[in-house]
C-alpha cells in the first residue's frame, strides 16, 4: 500500500524583514504623527505577520545592504525578506555592476541559506518619471538596464525560493499619483501598489494574505502644495546639482561613446567640375 505525502498548505508569514534604501524606509507615505509607512508595514498588515524588522536606511546601496543590514536580517530568521536597493548604485560614479552582482548574490543567497523566501525589485525606466538632462538620461537608463541584469542573474540561481516585482510591468506604475513629489519615491499610492505586487508574488509562492492591499490611499499625512514647492527649492535643486557633479564624468564617457557608435557620414566624392 503506497502512502500518499500529504499536500502542503499554504505558509503564513510571522517575521518579515525589509532591507535597502529610503523606499524600503517608506519615503513618500508620510503619517499623520511622524515617520514613514511605506510598502514594509502595508505589507507586514497584508500578510498578518506579527514581528516586521525595516533595517532600511536612506541613500543605502548594495554593499552597504551586504555588510550593515544582512547580519541583523538573518539574526531575525525571517519566512520572508524584501530586498529593496540598487537606485543608489546606479546614481554613483563607482557604478560597478560587476561588484553588484556579487553583493546581491551573497545577500540573496545568505537568506536562502536561512530558508527565507526573498523578494526582490526589478527596475522601471526611471527616466520617464524624472526628467533629467539628456545625456545624465541616457547614462541612468543604460545603468538601470545593467542593474535589472544583475537581478535577473541571481533570480535565475533559485526560481523556487526568489520572487522578483518587475516595476516596469506594475499597472499604474508611471502615472503621477504613484510618486510623491520627489519623482524619486513612492506616493502613498505608490507603496501600496508595491505592498499589493509583493503579497501577490508571496500568494503565488504557496503563502497566506489573509488582508489583500487596498489601493485607496487612506490613514497616511496629506502632502500640500506648499510642502511640494518646499521640497523642490530646500532638496530637489541640491539633489540634482550634486548628482550632476558626480556624474559629471559619465555623462562625459556617454558622450563620447555615443560620438564612438556613431556611423561615420559617408564621403561625398566630387567629379571634375563641368565645363560650362
């Protein structure tokens, strides 16, 4: 008499931790008291979990990922990790994707090493959300591409245990009211577009959502028409001019490169003038 294994049902989620950058902080969704929401605790409400550890922190990148957070991650023995991070990367002069991928596949891999189901992000065209000169555009979207290999290579060691958001497919995910006014975050709209992608990914993977995300933007602080002008002159203009001076070098390389893939214009030859 054969023994049937019994099917396994489906697995809740009591510790989730979020790593990476100032959107797994939850930059953009505001509370009325103070702090950051943000797609972490939409999610960790999603999921029922009781125990959420945001070790996110703002201007973070991968490296950073790997050596500040990824020991207090796995000492929390998470049932799932968002990995959130690489924007910051991209936006650096010392932009390596080579150096990325090893910090990723060693973040990746020290928490599946724990059984921890991770959850990771696939980027956008973030150009067309914020609009730069043409040629800082080109050299971030080409840096974007490269990022979004790197995610794509350490998914591909382990399909069972890695779910990847691909935000580029996310419905909605270029219109304006999912960023706040930075064009750099996530809106409240945004985060919860997020928490929903993620919950959806982990309800696929075998876990239970017992509270879907509600896209309706509701217990998160209203951001003014005066807080948007406020932000744009005190840290969006010096944002942008500091970012220009360090890429300033890329942009010069992206010019050149271009000028380099150029096709030559084809020489006109000229016969002997005509007799007249």
């Amino acid at each position: 008499m054969s023994i049937i294994p019994p099917v396994p049902g489906p697995r809740s989620v009591a510790t989730l931790v979020t790593l990476g950058d100032s959107t797994a902080v939850g930059l953009g969704d505001p509370l009325p008291g103070g702090g950051w929401r943000g797609f972490p605790m939409l999610l960790r409400d999603a999921l029922g979990a009781s125990t959420l550890l945001n070790l996110g922190c703002t201007g973070a990148r991968m490296s950073w990922v790997r050596d500040d957070q990824l020991p207090g991650a796995l000492t929390a023995s998470p049932d799932v990790a968002v990995l959130s991070v690489g924007m910051n990367d991209t936006l650096r002069s010392d932009f390596d994707p080579r150096q990325l991928h090893d910090d990723c596949a060693a973040i990746v891999g020290a928490l599946r090493a724990e059984g921890t189901y991770v959850l990771m992000v696939r980027y956008h065209d973030h150009t067309r959300v914020f609009r730069l000169p043409a040629p800082l555009r080109r050299a971030l979207y080409r840096r974007i591409v490269a990022l979004n290999a790197v995610i794509d290579a350490v998914a591909a060691t382990d399909p069972a245990g890695i779910g990847v958001l691909d935000l580029d497919l996310l419905p909605g995910g270029y219109e304006r009211s999912a960023w706040s006014v930075d064009r750099l975050h996530p809106s409240e709209r945004g985060h919860r577009m997020l928490a929903a992608g993620f919950a959806e990914l982990l309800f696929d993977a075998g876990f239970t959502v017992p509270h879907p995300v509600s896209l309706e933007c509701a217990g998160g602080r209203e951001v003014t028409a005066v807080q948007r002008t406020a932000w744009l002159v005190v840290k969006g203009v010096p944002w942008l001019a500091r970012r220009g001076r360090d890429l300033g070098p890329v942009i010069v390389q992206s010019l050149v490169g271009e000028l380099v893939r150029r096709p030559a214009p084809v020489a006109i030859r000229r016969g002997p003038a005509p007799d007249c």
